[in-house]
C-alpha cells in the first residue's frame, strides 16, 4: 500500500469511529420517542424526529466508510468500480467512499 493510501486509509479510520461515535448519541435520542399529549403534540417530537434521520444517515456513512476500508483491504481503492479507471486524488479526497470515477457516477441512476 502506497503512503497515500496509507493516509486515506488512516482517514477513513477515523472518519468511521467519528461516525461510530455519532452514531450511538443519536441512537440513545431517536430510541426514546416523546410522549405525545392528546391535543398538542410533544414539543420534543420534531428533535426526536431530526435524531432518527440523522442516526439513518450516520449508519449510512456507516457503511460506505467500512466498505471503502473493505476495497483498500483488497486493493480496490480509488478504483472506480465500473470501468477500472483509477478514480483521481482530488475526488477521493472530496468523497473518500465513493467508487466511481465522475464519468460514471454521472452515468449512474440516483
């Protein structure tokens, strides 16, 4: 492994046990939904609302993280994944999960 892709992979780490670390403040805040009163509502429902996207959206992050660390592992890394194209350095930097080149991540569906 090159030291660049020492660094990223370094990155990476970090990057997943900050998320990891997210990830279980918001798991104690979107476990526990507000009682809701008959009338009015629970002035603490839209803050329990917020913390289940936001613990989606870390999980999510989640998972692309270990699978770039899983493609580094293998040598895959910064490879896009449709055409075998090296993916470049500034867009690594930028999205260091993705595995598409720009080319075919314009091509891809959303």
């Amino acid at each position: 492994m090159a030291i660049v892709e020492e660094d990223i992979v370094a990155r990476l780490r970090c990057e997943l046990e900050r998320a990891r670390e997210e990830l279980a403040e918001y798991t104690e805040e979107a476990t526990h939904p507000p009682e809701v009163e008959l009338g009015g509502g629970s002035a603490g429902y839209s803050t329990w609302q917020t913390a289940v996207v936001v613990k989606r959206h870390i999980e999510h992050r989640i998972e692309e993280l270990e699978e770039a660390m899983r493609r580094a592992e293998e040598g895959l890394y910064g490879v896009c994944e449709v055409c075998g194209q090296r993916i470049p350095a500034e867009r690594m930097e930028a999205l260091p999960f993705t595995t598409l080149c720009v080319k075919c991540a314009s091509r891809a569906p959303n």
